[in-house]
C-alpha cells in the first residue's frame, strides 16, 4: 500500500510538472505575467491578439483551422484573460510588449500579427518592436479610417467613458450590441456581453483611456507610418474602410469586407473569416 501511494505521489508531481503552465507563460517588461497559446508547426507562425476587455478565447474558432499549416500563438494581454492584472496604466505601448515578450518566447522565425478592434493598433506597436520577425499585419474589423481623429474629449464622449466609469456592467452590454448585427446568433451575443462585462472594470476603463487619448494625439497615425510591412484588414461592413486614407499613413494597406456580420466576425461567421484569412496570409 506504501509503495502504491509513493508512486502515486510521483506520478501526481510528473503530471503537475508536465501541465505546461510554466511553458505558457512569460513576464512582460514590467514582471507582469502573460499567458498565451502554442498550437501546431510551420511557418510564419501566427499571432492573435484580442480586442478591448476580450482574450485569447475569441479566437477558438480559428485555433485548430490554421495550426495544421502553421504555429498558432494566442495571447491574453495583460489584465485579461488568464494574465496577470498588477499594471497600473493599461496602454498600447505596454500591449504592444506583451506580445513582444511572447514572440520572444516562442523564437519563430517569421511572423504575421493578427489584431482584432484595437489590437490592431497593438500588432501594429508590436511591429515595430520587432521588425526582423514581422512580415505582415492583419487586422479584423479595425482601422477603418485613420483620418478619423478626435480630440479627447470628443473621442471619450463617442466611446461612452463616462458610462462605463458609472456603471460598469450595462455600459458593457449597451457598447456590445450597438456593434452586432440584427439577427445576430443569441447565444453568442449573450455570451459575448456575459464575458467582457466580466473583465475588470479598472484595466478596462484605464485601457480605453489610454486608447482615446493615442486618438486625440494622432499617435496611432505616427506608429502605422513606422510600420514597415504590409497591412491587409478582413472587416465587416457595418461601418465604411477608407482604404485612401489608410494609404496615405502606411506602406501598404488593403482590406476585405464580411458582409452580414458585426464587430466579432470572426466568430459570427467563422467560416468564412477563415476561408479571407487563408486568402490574405497567402498574399503576405
């Protein structure tokens, strides 16, 4: 019986030590811990990167597809997800270097950055960090119109940040579904509202802060015009891309428009999310 129970103990510890938590896991420049994802091989590897108050499970649909031509990474920034939430100022800067840590971590040779809503702004910051790696950028249902610009003030009162200092909960619910569209999946969207209003309120709040204000100071237009790879965007049409204007700020920028879907296409219609992003890695 002794010797059952040693070796049970053993084996408990090989499974714990074997878990994989520690692999999955890297500190960012400020000793925050990020977890991320590694599935399946290949090159370039591919990078998700999640939108506001979001994580790296808004991208299951897409995981499984692509990691059976390619390492797929998947990220939960800081403040979300499974990371750690012990930063003080939420920004596209500190975003931008959690994912740096990450590419560092998993050491592919090549990769393409993947951003949804203002990760694409992320993977841009990310790009520039760490150029020898990056050889393309793909945005989903983001930078629509870089010309767009606000001053803070304006740009706060547009996003709604009042109300979701007042009350964090049904701001949340209010800003999902005036991005859906009408006969959106219930479940989804239910399920979607259920899991950003669950984010906490302090990195969400101090996260779009951080984002209004890289509006009103046209700092998202100065990172796209150091960023020296391609920028390709699968978007729904919910709100019109100018693809001149985004030209006049970036290398090269094209885009791909999902019709009948909202803001989190890549899970309303996953489908043929994947079928437009096949087609844009193809082209990078």
């Amino acid at each position: 019986m002794k010797k059952i129970l040693i070796v049970l103990v053993l084996l408990s510890f090989v499974l714990t030590s074997c878990s994989g938590d520690d692999e999955n896991q890297v500190r960012s420049f400020d000793g925050v811990k990020i977890s991320y994802d590694v599935q399946g091989k290949g090159e370039p590897a591919l990078v998700f990167v999640h939108g506001w108050s979001c994580s790296r499970e808004y991208w299951k649909e897409q995981v499984s597809h692509f990691a059976k031509k390619h390492k797929v990474v998947t990220i939960d920034l800081a403040g979300h997800g499974q990371s750690g939430q012990h930063r003080k100022v939420y920004s596209l800067d500190g975003f931008a270097q959690d994912v740096k840590a990450v590419i560092e971590a998993v050491n592919p040779k090549k990769v393409i950055l993947i951003g949804h809503s203002f990760g694409g702004e992320i993977v841009a910051s990310t790009a520039r960090l760490k150029p020898e790696k990056v050889i393309g950028i793909i945005g989903a249902d983001t930078l629509h119109n870089l010309d767009e610009t606000f001053s803070k003030e304006e740009a706060s009162k547009l996003i709604g940040l009042d109300e979701f200092k007042k009350d964090f909960k049904p701001a949340v619910r209010k800003f999902v579904k005036q991005m859906m569209v009408k006969d959106v999946n219930q479940e989804l969207l239910n399920w979607i509202i259920y899991d950003m209003s669950s984010a906490p309120p302090e990195v969400a709040i101090s996260s779009l802060d951080e984002y209004v204000g890289a509006i009103a100071d046209k700092k998202t237009i100065n990172i796209f015009r150091e960023v020296k790879v391609p920028v390709i965007c699968i978007n729904a049409d919910l709100w019109p891309t100018n693809i001149e204007a985004n030209r006049r700020y970036m290398m090269s920028f094209d885009v791909k428009i999902m019709k009948g879907v909202g803001h989190f296409l890549m899970l309303e219609d996953p489908e043929k999310f994947n079928k437009l992003l096949e087609e844009v890695i193809k082209e990078l």
